[in-house]
C-alpha cells in the first residue's frame, strides 16, 4: 500500500521487511528524464561496471533497458542482452532482457529470463524466471524502455529468483517469471555436466559477493539495488520503477546516466557505494532515458 508522507511527497512503501521509502521530490527540481548510457559497445569487452560487494539475504535489482534501434526492415532479431550479473563465491547468476525479434510493426516477441551457472567450472544449470511472449504483438514497446527487476535470495537449500518487467514509462509493473531451484536439483545438473560427484556434493552456494551491470551492447539507465528477502508487491515495485528523486532507503540508487560529459556511476542513495567502470572499460552517451 502507497500512502503519502507528510513530509513531502515521499511514499512509504510498506512490507514484512519494513518500509521501502521512495522519496518524492520534495517541491525540488529533480529531473524526470536523463541522459542514458551506451554499455557494452566492444563485444565480450570490458564496457560494464561492478562492485565487490551485495546486500546479505537477498538482493533486489532493477534497471531501465533498452535495445539498440533494429532499424526499419523486417524481419529483424536481436539476441540475449545481459544486463546485471549477481556473484557468489562459488556460482554466477546472468540476468538478460531484449531477446526479441519482429516479423513486422505488429508481429513481434520478447524474451527475459535468468540464467545460472555454478563456479569455478562455469557450468550452465539452467534458465530460469522465464519470460516470453508470444508473436503477434506490436513492436513498439519492444523498442522503447523496457524496465526489469530480479530479487534472488539464497536460502538453506535453494535459490529463488523472481522477475518482473514494466514496458514503457506509463504500463504498470508485471510479474514475469518465478523459479526455486534446490541446491539438490543444481548439483545433479553440475554432474551431468561432468562435473566430479564428489566436488558437486560438496558445492553449498554462499551468499551473493558482488554484481555488475551491464555486458551486452544496448542502454541502460537508472540502475537500482536493494536489500530484500521477502517478495515485493507490485505497488512498491512500481515506486521504485517510477521514483526521479534519490532513494535514501535503497541499498544503493544509481542514476546510471550520462551527465557533464562522463557517466554517473554514483550512489545518490548516500550510502557511498559507487559502481566503478572495469579497468579499460568505456561508457557513451546514449538517448534519453525514460521520462518519468
């Protein structure tokens, strides 16, 4: 449930997992529209951010994406856009949007999902939090901003990993998949893969250790982190998708946009916790983000 404070016109969202306080702008100029960034531009490059860090019982991630422009001729198809990447010490889950494709401007699908893989070996265990749509529907939204949001929690004896999605500015927020996948089930994968039994047994997931943001080439903007283990309801998903004003609860709240000349990799949340840009990594500016 939204209510309005009184201080201002922040919303306070509320949960079982205290409040998630989405600050409104107060009477302030705050900007609804900024300047997006262009990632991943060199292929398999090092044009992303990171941090060495995460919330501990569950993360909660969102972002503005986009794909690049496919141009005016049909058919036209684009693959997996990894966008966010969420590290264990010993598995990595990949977090992608914009596998789409159109036959024409009313003949289109999209795909987002995640993907998980156990470390050191790098081994696939599946696709999960599936989302595709089917053809049949116009291209338009597929085009323009797509928000996307996963929490994943590591638990006693497995991963959850929810998705959702939000086609365009003024479209309300939609689940888009759920997936619980038991260490049990991610360990007979892991020998499949031929991986030694012994070392699969021994393979317990930790806690998420750091993510980064951004790998496959397209745009990105307003990127968001927060701590949270119990589901969100659709209402606080939709603030934080929607808020311009800095978020001083989120974990960290990035503007993720190109601003003066140089991208904002900061952490307007205050809590200081700034990406940084891969060594040898370059960002560009990119169109105008979403306006909210």
């Amino acid at each position: 449930m939204l209510s309005n404070s009184d201080a201002g016109d922040s919303a306070v969202v509320h949960s079982d997992s205290g409040p998630i306080l989405v600050p409104g702008d107060g009477g302030a100029n705050t900007p609804t529209q900024l300047t997006s960034l262009e990632v991943g531009r060199t292929h398999y490059g090092p044009d992303y951010s990171l941090r060495s860090d995460a919330p501990a019982g569950g993360t909660l991630f969102s972002v503005w994406t986009r794909i690049l422009d496919p141009g005016n001729s049909y058919p036209w198809s684009r693959g997996n856009m990894d966008v966010y990447v969420l590290r264990g010490s010993n598995w990595h889950f990949r977090c992608l949007v914009g596998n789409s494709s159109a036959q024409s401007a009313s003949d289109a699908r999209y795909n987002a999902n995640s993907m998980l893989f156990s470390d050191p070996d790098g081994g696939w265990l599946g696709d999960f939090s599936y989302f595709e749509s089917s053809g049949g529907n116009p291209e338009a939204p597929y085009r323009g901003w797509v928000w996307a949001a996963w929490q994943i929690v590591v638990g006693n004896d497995a991963f959850i990993v929810r998705q959702w999605l939000k086609f365009g500015e003024g479209a309300p927020v939609q689940a888009a998949g759920s997936s619980e996948i038991t260490f049990a089930s991610a360990r007979a994968t892991m020998v499949v893969n031929g991986v030694d039994p012994g070392v699969a047994a021994a393979w317990t997931p930790s806690d998420a250790t750091g993510f980064q943001v951004g790998s496959d080439w397209g745009f990105l903007n307003r990127a968001h982190m927060i701590g949270r283990a119990s589901q969100p309801s659709l209402d606080e998903l939709e603030a934080i998708a929607s808020h311009t004003h800095p978020n001083t609860a989120a974990w960290a709240d990035y503007p993720f946009a190109w601003t003066n000349g140089a991208p904002d990799l900061t952490d307007v949340s205050g809590n200081g916790r700034d990406l940084s840009l891969y060594s040898g990594g370059v960002y560009y500016a990119g169109p105008a983000g979403p306006d909210l």
